[in-house]
C-alpha cells in the first residue's frame, strides 16, 4: 500500500512539474522575443549610430542576443539567448530560438 501511494504521489508530481515546466518555457520564449525586439528598436532608434537601411535590407539573417553575459580572467566564457530571423525569397523567417556559447582561456582583455 505505501509503495502504491508513493508511486501515486511521484507520478502526480511529475505530472503537474511538467506543466509547471511547460508555462516556464512559454513565459521565457516570450520574455525573450520582447526583449530582441526592444533592442532591435533602441538600436534603431538612435540617430546616426544605428544599422543603416542598406545593410538591414541586404542582410540575410539577423541575430539579436539582448542577454548576453561574457567574463573571463585566465578562464572566460561568454552565454546568451536570443532570435534569429532569415529571409528566405522577399519575407522574413519565423523566429528561431538561439544560444550562444562560448568558452576561451589564456590572456583576457
């Protein structure tokens, strides 16, 4: 009977931990859209140190990563997450999760 009920508990747990799980992930996907697209706008909106037209409008795929996070004294490491977008013919792609990461080691300037 104890086994019984600790397998029934374990199983309910796991149950409502995986939908807790799944409204995290949702809430971080969208915090983190948001967040590339203010910066995307901030870039854009300050005058003469923005990304000029031309380039924006040739570019084949942008990256925005507003969170990345870079340290290092004899180790460094840097990690962020962001979006990407593609142009694929005269549209843009839907937007694809990324993360960035990357470790080094030696002088760090």
């Amino acid at each position: 009977m104890k086994k019984t009920m600790s397998l029934l508990l374990m199983s309910l747990m796991g149950l409502f931990g995986t939908y807790a799980w799944a409204g995290s992930a949702r809430q971080d996907t969208d915090a983190r859209l948001q967040s590339s697209v203010d910066v995307l706008h901030a870039i854009m909106a300050i005058p003469d140190k923005g990304i000029p037209e031309e380039v924006l409008s040739n570019a084949k795929c942008i990256l925005v990563v507003p969170d990345l996070i870079k340290g290092g004294f004899i180790l460094g490491g840097k990690h962020g997450r962001g979006v990407a977008s593609c142009r694929t013919s005269d549209v843009r792609s839907a937007p694809a999760f990324v993360s960035v990461g990357r470790g080094s080691w030696g002088l760090q300037i």
